[in-house]
C-alpha cells in the first residue's frame, strides 16, 4: 500500500528486532525509491519495547518484579500478618498496572494465605491475561479465589514433572476448573525457573508482573531473570529476625555481585515511595 501510495519518504522509530523480518521492510522500500529515516526517537522507543525485544530476541519472557514492603524489608509479621503494610493508594495502583502486563505470578504460598482473585481491575481487549502460580507439589484446590473467573483469564499451575505424574487427581480437578498445568524441571525442590520462563514464552506470554512471595522473588534474582524492579516501600519498621523477608532465596557471596537498579525513577503515594528501575537493557 504504501509503495503505491506516492509517499516518497518513510519515517522508521527502530528496526524490527525480529531476526526473520529485520530490516527487510526498509530494503523494500528503498528499492521502489522511498526514502526512510531510521532510528528517529530510537532510544525512547526501544524503552517501550524492552519486553517484545527480550521475547522475540531471547525467546523468554520478560519480568518485572514487584515488592510491596516495610522500610526494613518486610512483607509480613511472623505470624503471617501482612494487611496492609504499604498504603491504599499504593495498592489501588499497583492493582491498576496489572493490566499492562500478559500475566502475573505468585507462589503457592501466597495463595494458600491469601485467597487472592489475581484478576485485573481494568478491563482487557484483544488479548489473554494469564494467572501464573508456581505449586511445586500441586497443592493448589479446585476451591479457590483464582479459579473464579478462569475462563476469562486462564490459571496455569507451573508445577514440578515429578508432582504431574504423582498426582493425576489433583491435576485432572484443576484441569477441570480451567487451569493449564505445566510440568516444570525440578531440582532440590524447587522449579528451574529457566525451564519455566521458556515454557511460558511459548504460550505468547511476553511480559510478566510478579507479586511474590519472597521465595518466588529469590529464585527469579538468583537465576539472573529479573529484568525490571518496582519496590513500594512503607515507613514502617517490623523488626524481628522471624518475620518473613520479600526477598529470600540463596542470595549472593560478594556485594560486588549485588543486583543493580539503573534509571531509578522515585514516586510518593501518600507516605509510601515507589523505587522502581532497569535491571537488565535489550
């Protein structure tokens, strides 16, 4: 269309980063004579593409990591108190983000003490949104909040190849409520989360927001498969050497392998701050 139009030049932001079409479209163009003018705002639209980049570049899916925690990073007492740590107008925009996204993920131990629908509060047109929760051990029940509205927004059970084949009950009521069951490689108890970020890549399921827990977050930050951090953070001060951390995991053995946030950007809701950043560029 744009060949026969009689446009003479074509404005390009970037290059296609799929390697089966990049730059394809430009030696088009050019060999019918149009002009092209690539790379105008290049940078500000390779900010906005960073997770369609990560997938069709990586075939993996891109992650964006949110913690809501006290001041001494905590996201709940030792006797499992959490609510609420951090604001109403935190949590009402936290909430609201969800729709920007193709899924979220939790862990099991989030829905077991929670209940939590998961869903978006926005309405969502002309794509899925997938509920994601990481049940090593299938503990998840037909019964709960997640499985509400599964026909609208699918859950998937990422559970362990192990638990799939133990359990065939347990996976043939989940199936029946709706969910889609991944059988994930295990080691040491625990989910390869490579495995699992591969598997989910090949639904089309681009970019993630994960809500936790605190194991889910530490094996994400352990396998270097974070790629964007948003920290709420409340002035509140728990304390105590039992109360649950929102980032657990094995950690590092040297500060000079800490995780690093670039382009932090700082919001306030209330008394609340909003810490968020890069960790990783495409």
């Amino acid at each position: 269309a744009i060949i026969k139009s009689g446009i003479k030049k074509v404005v390009i932001g970037m290059v296609d980063p799929n390697p089966l079409h990049r730059g394809k479209d430009i030696k088009i163009l050019n060999a019918h004579r149009i002009k092209t003018d690539c790379g105008v705002l290049e940078e500000d639209i390779s900010e906005i593409n960073q997770p369609f980049i990560k997938y069709i570049t990586k075939n993996i899916s891109y992650i964006t990591l949110k913690v809501a925690q006290s001041l001494d990073g905590r996201i709940a007492l030792r006797n499992g108190e959490s609510k609420w740590i951090t604001s109403r107008g935190s949590r009402r925009f936290a909430h609201g983000i969800r729709s920007d996204f193709d899924a979220i993920m939790v862990g099991i131990n989030t829905v077991l003490k929670d209940d939590p629908s998961l869903s978006p509060c926005k309405s969502i047109k002309n794509k899925k949104f997938y509920k994601i929760v990481l049940d090593t051990n299938i503990k998840a029940k037909q019964g709960m909040r997640i499985f509400s509205d599964a026909r609208r927004f699918p859950v998937i059970i990422a559970a362990s190849k192990g638990s799939v084949v133990r359990k065939p009950k347990a996976v043939k009521s989940l199936v029946k409520k709706g969910a889609i069951i991944l059988g994930i490689e295990a080691r040491n108890g625990l989910l390869d989360i490579k495995d699992l970020l591969r598997k989910l890549a090949q639904l089309e399921i681009i970019n993630i927001l994960v809500e936790g827990g605190g194991r889910v977050v530490g094996s994400l930050l352990d396998e270097g498969s974070v790629d964007y951090a948003m920290f709420f953070i409340a002035p509140k001060i728990i304390g105590g050497k039992d109360s649950i951390l929102s980032i657990q995991g094995k950690g590092i053995n040297r500060i000079l392998d800490a995780t690093r946030i670039g382009d932090i950007k700082i919001k306030r809701f209330g008394e609340d701050l909003l810490l968020e950043g890069k960790i990783k560029k495409y």
